[in-house]
C-alpha cells in the first residue's frame, strides 16, 4: 500500500510539474505579445506623426502639436505618452520606416 501512495505522490507531483510549466509558458507568451502590442502601438504613434504633421516643415507649429498632443494622451493615456516619449516614438518610427520590419523586430525582443 505504500507503494501505492507513493506512486499517486509522484504522479500528483508530475502533473502538477507539468501543468505549471504550460501555465508558466502561456504566460510567457501572453507577455511577449502584450510587448509587441505595444512597440507596434509605439511606432504607429511615432510614424503618424512624422507623416502628418511635421510634413508641414514648419518646425515651431510642428513642435507646438506635438507638446499639445502629448499633453492630451498623457493626461488621457498616461505617462508612456509625454513628450520625451512621444519623441523617441518618433524617432523610433524614423529609423524603421517599414512596419513589415517593426512587426516581426517586436516579437524578437523579448
């Protein structure tokens, strides 16, 4: 009967194992396309506004949109939003023009 018991424990022990490795890689996964979510959001944010409005290449109203619009997303969106951010996001979507490129890049990240 010991025997028994202690064969249900490892058993138990395995599934358990087991089951927590999946759960632990879903999560894993969750996480990296959370992230990739995100950097796309980023560069669509940043490239949008490279497009749209400083196409105008009037760089003090240019910059002017910018501080407002950020001002606007921050107190709506939160912090990720202000304008040293909003400046990297432009930047970002500066040097990878494509978002074929950014798409796959994103999931490498993490």
């Amino acid at each position: 009967m010991a025997d028994n018991t202690n064969s249900l424990k490892i058993s138990e022990n395995d599934l358990f194992n087991e089951l927590s490795q999946l759960i632990e890689q879903s999560k894993q996964q969750v996480t990296v396309q959370a992230n990739s979510t995100v950097i796309i959001l980023f560069w669509q944010v940043g490239n949008r506004i490279n497009q749209d409005v400083l196409q105008n290449k009037r760089a003090d109203y240019a910059k002017q949109i910018v501080s407002t619009v950020s001002t606007q997303l921050k107190e709506r969106y939160g912090n990720n939003f202000e304008l040293r951010n909003l400046r990297r996001m432009m930047q970002f979507a500066e040097q990878f023009t494509d978002l074929q490129i950014v798409v796959p890049l994103s999931r490498q990240m993490f």
